[in-house]
C-alpha cells in the first residue's frame, strides 16, 4: 500500500514539473522592450529642441512604446536607443554624430509602419582638422579639411585683437572639404573665422601672409639673401615646392657636417627687433627621419650649433612645417644684426641625403 501510494506522490510530482515546463516553453522570449501594441504615435514636445552629435534628447508624447527606428532627414542619418527605455509617453535617444548640421525633420517609426515627425536643429559647428598650406599669398587656394563644411556661409582671415577681418572667397565646399581663395590683408598671421549654419568658429591652425612677412626664401631668395651653404651648395629647385613654384634643395654628404645656409652679406641684414615673434617654414624630408638643428650667427652659440632648443624633427618624403618661437630659443640676442641662417645635420651616416627648404620666414 505504501508503495503505491509513494508511487502516485512521485506520479503527481513528475506531472506537475512538466506542466510548469510547458507553460515555461510557451512563454515568449523578449528583448526586454515594452510589450506594448503599435499605436497611433503623437509628438508633444522634444527636449531640448537642438543640440549637437552625441547629446541626448528626449521625445514625449503617446504611443510612443513600439517606436523601432529614429531617422534624421538630412542624407537619411539613423539614430541609436535602447529600446528598453521607452515608454508609452517617453522616448530617449542620442543624436547621432554623423548628424548633418540644420534644422530637418527626424522621423519616428513603430512596427506597424506608422509614424511620427519632428522639427529638430543639429548644432553642427564647423570643425577643422589639416590644411593644406599655413601660408599663402592674396589670391591663392587653401583647402580645409575636417567636418560639417557644407552649409559655410562665410570665411574670413581675422584678427580679433586688433580687430581686422578680411574677407576670403569659397571656391568650393563639401561636408568634409572646404576650399578658400585667400585676400589680400595687412595682418602678418592670423586664424579663419568659418560662419555655417549652427554658427562661427575659429580655427585652431594659425596662417600667415607671406606678403607681410620678412623672407629668408620664397620662390626666391629674399632681398640681399644668396646661398651660404656648408660642403655643395644649394639650388633652386622647380620641382619640388611646398607654395608656389620653387624651393631650395641641398644635398648633405654622407659623413660630413653640411648646412644648408642662407646668408645677407649685402648690407641689408636685418638689425635686432622685438616686433619679430616667431621663424617659420616648410621642410621636405630625405630617405629617413632626421633632426636639422636651426642656426644663426645672431645667437648666443654662435653660426654652427647644435642646441637642442633649436632642433627640428623632419619626417621622411613629406612636407615638414615649423614655426618655432624666437623666445623659446638661441636665435637672435638683442643688439646683434642678423646676417647668417642655417640648418646643420649630425650626419648623415648611411648615405648622402637630400632636403628641400621653403617659405623661410621671420614673423611679427
């Protein structure tokens, strides 16, 4: 009797775990979002009503609990959210960084295909990462690179201290390219002033105007200047050239010190000024990363150094650009005359090398 009875315990038992686990099985799986119907969504406010890529944003109204996808009108951006997070009268989500800049219209689509669109303004400020050139002449083309340059309105080459702005001419613009022809101005450097639809910004990148500045070589020799060079001499070259049509080449002899030189021996050196803020320019690299070290005969070491205030490091096979402030470095004392510049090579060792120099510039 017992026996039977503990039988029919275990019987009951067996049948009832596998009820349970019918039941179980029967239950659908979830991704965690709201199991609510598609309704008829409605749109009430949006907080805030702009912003730039990456801020979050909040969508309020109803139906909203079903929404699946979030897209801004402008080139068909999508939007990412959590599901999860949604509501039948609350949606948050981020603004994509890929968002192009502009009031558009951002559209909210349920399951059932039906839809909800908003009026929304993507603050995308004008970014700058590279430029093709830190120099330039009136009338010549400087291309931008970076993000949000499509909609540019205005650019100009400014000075906000001493308040000049000189309008620059767009040739041409796309999202991530903006190309300037520059205007004739005063100002000896300055950044761009870049206005778009969300607003103005100021570039990072400094330019300076090479009819402005004192020129030690710009397509040619600056006044009085000629080659002084250390070992072979230098040549112009028109071959190779960062701004407009010519620089300076200088082989350096495999084991000996050579220096490309540049010197004013014709009475037009350039006495001591302060008004003189930084020396710039434009060096092409040979085979191999190498260090020139930037000397002068108005320094305190003297024509020939090697101080390491005054190193450059020049990658190889591109365009380097320096600008170096004179106060951070043994360039010129006070009182002496300028007459001699040079850039001196340890080396090289392996080889014979080959620079090539540009855009030499002192710059106020």
């Amino acid at each position: 009797m017992k026996f039977n009875r503990f039988n029919r315990i275990v019987g009951l038992c067996l049948l009832t775990g596998l009820a349970g686990f019918g039941i179980t099985a029967c239950e659908k799986d979830t991704d965690g979002t709201p199991q609510i119907a598609p309704g008829n969504p409605v749109a009430t406010a949006m907080a805030p009503d702009s912003a730039a890529g990456g801020s979050v944003v909040t969508l309020t109204g109803t139906g909203l609990g079903d929404i699946r996808t979030i897209v801004f009108e402008k080139q068909s951006v999508p939007a990412g959210f959590q599901p999860t997070l949604n509501t039948d009268n609350a949606l948050i989500f981020r603004v994509p960084t890929e968002a192009l800049g502009g009031t558009q219209k951002v559209t909210f689509t349920n399951s059932a295909g039906r839809a909800v669109s908003v009026s929304f303004k993507v603050l995308a400020f004008s970014t700058v990462s590279d430029v093709s050139n830190y120099d330039f002449t009136k009338g010549s083309e400087i291309t931008l690179t970076g993000n949000n340059l499509d909609d540019v309105t205005a650019v100009a080459f400014a000075d906000s201290v001493k308040g000049i702005s000189d309008a620059a001419t767009i040739v041409s613009k796309s999202q991530k390219q903006l190309v300037v022809k520059m205007p004739a101005s005063t100002l000896g450097r300055g950044t761009l002033s870049i206005t778009n639809g969300t607003g103005r910004i100021r570039t990072k990148q400094e330019f300076v105007n090479l009819d402005m500045a004192y020129k030690i070589f710009a397509d040619a020799y600056g006044t009085g200047f000629q080659d002084a060079s250390w070992g072979d001499a230098a040549a112009v070259s028109t071959k190779e050239f960062k701004t407009g049509t010519a620089s300076i080449g200088k082989t350096f002899q495999k084991g000996n010190w050579h220096m490309a030189g540049f010197a004013n021996w014709s009475g037009s050196a350039i006495p001591y000024s302060t008004d003189y803020t930084y020396v710039t320019g434009w060096i092409k690299g040979a085979s191999a990363d190498y260090s020139l070290y930037l000397t002068t005969d108005a320094s305190k070491a003297g024509f020939g150094g090697f101080d390491d205030r005054n190193k450059i490091n020049v990658k190889a096979g591109v365009w380097n650009y320096f600008k170096i402030k004179l106060s951070d470095i043994d360039f010129w004392l006070p009182g002496k005359t300028l007459t001699q510049v040079g850039f001196r090579i340890q080396g090289p060792d392996k080889q014979d090398e080959t620079f090539y120099f540009d855009d030499i510039l002192l710059v106020k």
